[in-house]
C-alpha cells in the first residue's frame, strides 16, 4: 500500500458534469435547437434565434411568435444568454458527449449520431407571401396535408402526423423521409430518418405553420416588403 504522501499526489479523480444544464434552457422555441444569435423581445422578454426571429415576424407580421405581443424586427441580441452559453455545458441529445452551448450546434453538424436520429441541423429562411395573386400564408398553411410515411393514411396536418406516428408506429424501425420536412424549401426530401419518431419528438414538438411560412421561396421576401410596405401607407392615408 502507499503512504499518505502517494496517496496525495494523485491526480484527483474527473468531477462528474454536475452542473449540466438541460439543452431546452437553450432551445430557440421556433427551429427548435440551440439558439443562434440570440435576441430577446423587448416588451415580453422572449428569446429566440435571431434568424428564426426575423423570418417568424416578416412572415406573420409584427407580433411575437410565442404570445402574439407586439414586437419589431429590430429587437436587441440577448448578450446575457450567448454569455451563459459561452459557459454552460449540456450533453448532445444523441451521442452524450459534452460541450459548451455557444458549440452545441457545430458538434451537431459533425456527430454521426445527432444526423441518423433527426437529420442535418436546420434553420428556417425568412420567408414571406408571395404577390401577384398567390395564395396568402393562412391558406397554404391550413390547405398543407400529410400521408404518413409508414401506412400512407393521408389528409393529415403536421401535428396530426405527429400523433398518429406517436399512437400507431411507436419501434417500427424502417427508415422513411419526414413529408414535413420534404415539404419545406430548406428541407431534403431524399434525407431517410433511422429514427422518425425521435426526428419527430425532436424537430415537431410545434407547427412550423405558426411561425413561418414553410412553402414559399426565399425569393418571394422582395414581394412582400413591398406590399407590407403599400398596406401601411393605406392604413396611414386612411388616419
């Protein structure tokens, strides 16, 4: 046995992550990973990414896209938060490994574990409605339905998908492309999710429907600047 002294020059044992913090303390509420460029709103404190932000309001107008209060594009980064997550750990959701949070979303793009159970990391484009005639965002929104992708029953929303996945395919193990995510301009229809149910718990917790518009082209944002733009020079006229 060694002495006391051997005993004590030991390197001492790895401190286990104690003060891990759960990876939904940083969650943007809108793409649902780790916040990116944080802001907050001013009026009701939300924080979002700021990408996700910008497309939520110039998609759906001047309202925060949690609890509707008003909001405007311009809204102040967090620095509290993106401080916080220059120094708070979490484990990855699908390998365990740990990191800082401010690094959480490029260990995503590389962890082979993180892509085979949701996917390569996404964030949405801002996005808007497209002019000249075409449908507003409310109609392609509520006119967009599903089929499950494991026994094909069709008509569904993208929360019914969800629950339908959840109370019918619960362990069945085929690899099958998410149709929410096909659907959208970001999306890769030719991506096979190993593990959909976990993709969906993951990446459709909410509808994408309530924050952007997922089916118009980035391209379309010009269009509708200008007519937001028209619309509030009625509305001023009309005062």
């Amino acid at each position: 046995m060694g002495s006391a002294e051997e005993e004590g020059a030991r390197p001492p044992a790895e401190e286990p992550f104690s003060d891990l913090d759960l990876s939904g303390d940083f969650d943007c509420p809108i793409c649902q990973e780790v916040f990116k460029t944080p802001i907050r709103t001013k009026t009701c404190k939300h924080v979002f990414c700021k990408h996700c932000f910008v497309a939520a309001v110039r998609a759906c107008g001047p309202h925060c896209p949690m609890c509707r209060g008003p909001v405007s594009e311009d809204e102040k980064r967090a620095t509290d938060v993106a401080r916080r997550m220059r120094t708070r750990r979490g484990r990855c959701r699908a390998c365990g490994s740990c990191s800082v949070f401010s690094q959480m979303r490029r260990h995503y793009k590389y962890c082979r574990k993180y892509r085979e159970e949701y996917g390569n990391p996404v964030v949405p484009r801002a996005q808007g409605t497209v002019s000249g005639g075409a449908q507003s965002t409310a109609t392609i929104s509520m006119s967009m339905t599903y089929s499950c992708p494991y026994c094909q029953q069709p008509g569904l929303s993208d929360m019914s998908l969800v629950q339908h996945c959840r109370g019918n395919h619960v362990g069945n193990p085929a690899p099958v492309v998410c149709p929410i995510c096909a659907a959208t301009s970001w999306g890769n229809p030719s991506y096979y999710s190993t593990n959909f149910i976990g993709h969906l718990n993951q990446r459709h917790r909410f509808s994408y429907d309530n924050y952007t518009n997922t089916r118009v082209d980035e391209d379309a944002l010009f269009h509708l600047a200008v007519e937001q733009s028209v619309r509030h020079s009625l509305q001023n006229n009309q005062l």
